[in-house]
C-alpha cells in the first residue's frame, strides 16, 4: 500500500497522526480519504456530513482508516443575477486540483468522494481519474418538490413575470418560500441531478444509488456501503482507470439522451475523460443522440419532479430499457460488469423498494420512464450543430426546443455582455424574427457564466418563446429550457466568427440538418462565397479585448482554459 510505504520515508507522520488521536493499529491500516463537499453553502451540501461519517464507519468496520477532507462548493442558483457565476465553472477545476492536493499531500490508498451538485460531481469524477486510486462516489441525492409539485427552476420564470407584472410580488415570494423544502440537488434534470445520473452510469457508484431522494434513509446505508467497498476496491487494487474506458462513456451519453440531461455535460463529460486519458468530442455526442431514444418524463422538459426518477427506478431501470444498446461488459466499482449489476438488482429487492414510493403517489413507472417502444421522442435529446458561426460546434437540447424554431432564418440582434440582453429583452426591443446573440461570454471571455434570466425571460414569454431564438458562447441553466443554443466555438473572446456578427445579419438554424450559418447580410440572402468574403473583412478590423480579469482566480482561468466544445477545462 502507498500509504505505508510513504510511512517509511516520513518519519513526521507517525507523531502527526498521533496528535489526531489515532492508535499504532490505525497506523498500519488501509488510508481512506473521504472528501466531501460538506459545509453551509447550499442545499447540495449542507447534509452530507451525516453521508460522511456513515462512509467512515462503512471503512472501519473492514478494516481500514478514514479521514475526512472537506472542500465546499459553490451554488449556481445562488450565483446567478451577479458576477459570482463567473466563478461557477472555474470553480469546478479549482476544486479538482484541492483535492490532488489533499490526496497527494499526504497519499491515502483509496477514496470515498461525496458530493450532490452542479460543479461539485464533476470536480469529484475529474479528480478521481486524476488520481486514479481505487475510489467510489457517494451523490447526496434530489430535494423534494415544494406545494403543488412546485421546483426551482420555475422561480426564473416566474420572477421574468413578475417583472412584466402578470404575477404579484406576493405570488412570487410564496414561491420562493417554498421551492426548495429540503436538502439535495434541484429537484429537476438539472445539471446537479445529470452528473449524478452520470456518474453512476460511468461505474463509479453502487448501482441504483444516484439521485435518490436526499431525505430517505436508504442513502445513509448507500454511504456505509461505499465506505466498506473502498476497502474491497483496495484490496482489489481495482482503478477508476481499469473501470472506466470509452465504452463507460458511451454508456453514459447514451443514458444523458434517454434522459434528457443537461447541456453542461457537454462541458464536463468531456473535462472527466481528460483526466482519465480518454478523449470524447462533439461527434461522439452527436452520433450516439442521433439515434438514441429519449425515456425519461422529468423536469425541465417533462412533467415530474426529479425525486420520482429513482421511484420510478433510477438509473438501472433506465438501463433496462436499453440493455440492448449499452456495452454491458464494462467493470463497475461493484468489481462485477455492468451486466451483472443489472442481473442482480432483479432479485435482491431493489425494483420491489422503488415501487414501494410508486404506490405512495399512485403513478405507474411508465408514466415516470417509458418503455423504449414507446420513447418520448426518437433522436436524442441533444444535437452538434455547425457552420460559418461554429466552425467547432455548438450545442442545442432540441428536446426543449419548441418545432417551430427548428428550422428557421431569423435577423440577428448582437450584445456583448448577457446583461444587455436580457434588458432588450424585458423591455421588448426583442421581436419576433430575431436571433439573440451574446457573445464574450465564453471561458476565456468572462469565465462561461449561464445565461440563465435570458432564457427564462424568453422562454416565459408567450410571444417570443416560439419564435427567437438565444445564440451564445456561454452557457445554460441545466434548468433552461426553449430555443437556446449554446457553447459556440470558437468563442468571441478569441476572434471566434460570433464575434464578427452585425445587426441584421440573417442566421440560419436547422437542428434535422444540424447548421447554425450565417446566410445573409443587412437582411438580404447573399451567397456562401459573399459571406466569406464580408466575414474577412470584418475579421480584419476586428481586435481582440483586453482581458475582464486583471488577477485572481479568473484570470488564471480565462488565460487558460480551452475551448467550451472541448470541456472548457483548463489546461
């Protein structure tokens, strides 16, 4: 074990330890490190302690010695509507290295990382390829839904209406009173609950025990099992390297269409794979969409709260349904294949356990996951489109795309800063027939904030909900929902063709024929030749910004990191 032989030659951390408490038996065991995301910083994390100290009594009683790592993470919902959403992203990267760096300080021979949200899950999965000692996932799970099935994502709405007066300020504060009763991640398939889907679906968890509602008291048995598993893992000396390989991840996009996940997977997934030494691109995403059956009737583009997703079933019920279609040969942390896993869960009871809440609120499974013969829609979810806009891709959830603005030509209205848009927005300087652009928004721009009151202000507007749409080289809301496309690379920031788009340009969309290009100039169809040649004289009286950020963490960030199609992680 590392940990031992790092004994040998640090003669310090004996006495160190013993200053902890710990006895000459401890001292010889198997090290676990347990890093969490524990503290008072929202919903997501607020409760994991409890999950915590199960995972160390889980790692003592086979054997081995805990100790317990904190590093909080940030909250989107609590970031939006200021500056502080440009620190969500770089967020993730930081917390990756402070946990190489908790684990690397002071080397442990396995690890046991809980954590429930946006940035905080991917950061965990990152970190575990970096690694790359034997390590499992704990998630913290899902809210429940407030009154009226009532969740967060729709406090976006509601505030854009509150602001164009069809809600009073009461209607909106009971709202906001209500919409997060309990600790988890956003009861919706948000970008919190997506990379908990995926990090079970890449065999990094114990089998159906992501997104499970984060007050029942089946999660602190999840995490006591997962301690006690870290020390098999060890003992196996089972790497997340050896689990996890390109056919993981392709289960995992897979599951992402059947579930309508978020777009931001398309920055973490990506991010994830490069710690493991894997590369997942644009393609691969778009490839296996594209014939992908989307299942799944959950918030924000379906009907229920995400809590009936493990009622339903989780994610291995998901998997059931395209066990045809999932390499089911893959290892898992169980030690056993994902085909298995799927074997076993069929007689040990769990089905009978997630039917249990079925009853309690009367709904079929098939209203929560439909078969696969009778999917919500046939293409995925997601969809890659290119053109003389995105050279290098842009993403779109089609599945939350109102038909109409499926194939379009609409008159861009460029802004510079989100901020300016959304006021041209509320104010109804937008009009129908209009392409929102927002660009300077990407990583090297202002650090990839969401775009989130943008979206939410259209989206929630019955005249321009279905027929604008939002282009930008930011981000979205795992919440956001209507004709929103995003990611745009390259990005503004560095000289990226969004960056040289003027009023009245005309904007093609096609999401069948995947194409987002400019077609015309000051409202006139001009020839693809025409375009290339406007489009370089604009890029020769285009000059690059002066960096947003003069220090601190991002500037850091923005000089480093890649492009939003390649994960946006930082080189």
């Amino acid at each position: 074990m590392i940990s031992q032989e790092i004994r040998k030659i640090a003669p310090e951390m004996d006495p160190l330890r013993r200053g902890m408490g710990w006895s000459t038996e401890d001292l010889i065991k198997p090290q676990i490190i347990i890093e969490s995301t524990f503290g008072d910083s929202h919903p997501g994390s607020a409760h994991l302690f409890q999950f915590v100290n199960k995972a160390v009594e889980g790692v003592t009683r086979l054997g081995g010695k805990a100790a317990r790592y904190f590093a909080t993470d940030i909250c989107d919902g609590m970031s939006q509507g200021h500056d502080g959403i440009n620190y969500s992203l770089a967020s993730r990267d930081v917390l990756t290295s402070l946990i190489e760096i908790h684990a690397n300080a002071t080397p442990f021979d396995g690890g046991v990382f809980i954590s429930s949200c946006d940035k905080a899950v991917p950061s965990h999965l990152m970190a575990i390829g970096r690694l790359n000692i034997p390590s499992i996932m704990v998630t913290g799970g899902v809210m429940e839904a407030g009154p009226d099935l009532l969740t967060l994502e729709q406090i976006g709405a509601y505030s854009a209406m509150c602001k164009r007066g069809e809600i009073t300020e009461e209607k909106l504060t009971y709202y906001k009173e209500n919409a997060c009763p309990s600790c988890g991640a956003c009861s919706f398939m948000g970008t919190a609950a997506t990379m908990q889907v995926m990090a079970e679906a890449l065999g990094l968890m114990l089998p159906g025990s992501s997104l499970m509602p984060a007050t029942c008291e089946e999660l602190e048995e999840v995490a006591l099992r997962a301690g006690r598993q870290a020390i098999k893992l060890v003992n196996m000396n089972l790497r997340p390297k050896d689990i996890v390989t390109s056919k993981s991840f392709e289960n995992a996009i897979l599951v992402h269409a059947a579930i309508s996940g978020s777009t931001n997977s398309l920055l973490h997934l990506p991010a994830i794979a490069h710690e493991f030494g894997l590369y997942i691109d644009e393609e691969t995403f778009d490839r296996i969409h594209k014939d992908a059956h989307y299942l799944l009737d959950i918030r924000p583009a379906g009907k229920w709260p995400a809590q009936y997703f493990y009622y339903a079933g989780g994610v291995p019920a998901i998997m059931e349904e395209l066990k045809h279609m999932l390499h089911l040969d893959v290892l898992t942390v169980t030690g056993k294949t994902l085909g298995e896993n799927l074997e076993e869960l069929q007689t040990n009871g769990y089905y009978e356990k997630c039917n249990s809440y079925l009853e309690k609120i009367g709904i079929k499974r098939e209203e929560i996951i439909r078969p696969f013969n009778n999917p919500i829609g046939t293409n995925g979810s997601v969809s890659i489109l290119k053109g003389n806009i995105a050279p290098e891709g842009a993403v779109v959830k089609h599945s939350a795309v109102p038909k109409e603005m499926h194939e379009v030509v609409l008159k861009a209205k460029p802004f510079d800063s989100e901020e300016e848009a959304i006021d041209a927005v509320l104010k109804k300087v937008i009009r129908p027939g209009d392409a929102v652009i927002i660009r300077y928004e990407g990583p090297k721009g202002s650090g990839m904030p969401e775009m989130f009151y943008t979206t939410e202000a259209i989206s929630s507007d019955e005249e321009l909900s279905t027929s604008i749409a939002l282009i930008t080289d930011g981000r979205f809301s795992g919440a956001s929902k209507g004709p929103a496309i995003g990611h745009v690379s390259p990005e503004a920031a560095v000289g990226g063709p969004i960056a040289l788009i003027q009023e009245y340009d005309l904007i093609e969309i096609s999401i069948s024929q995947r194409i987002i290009q400019v077609v015309g100039v000051n409202g006139e169809r001009c020839s693809k030749e025409e375009i290339e040649k406007v489009f370089l004289e604009r890029k020769k009286n285009w000059a690059p910004r002066k960096s947003k950020y003069k220090s601190g963490i991002l500037k850091i960030f923005s000089d480093n990191a890649v492009s939003p199609m390649k994960g946006g992680y930082m080189k």
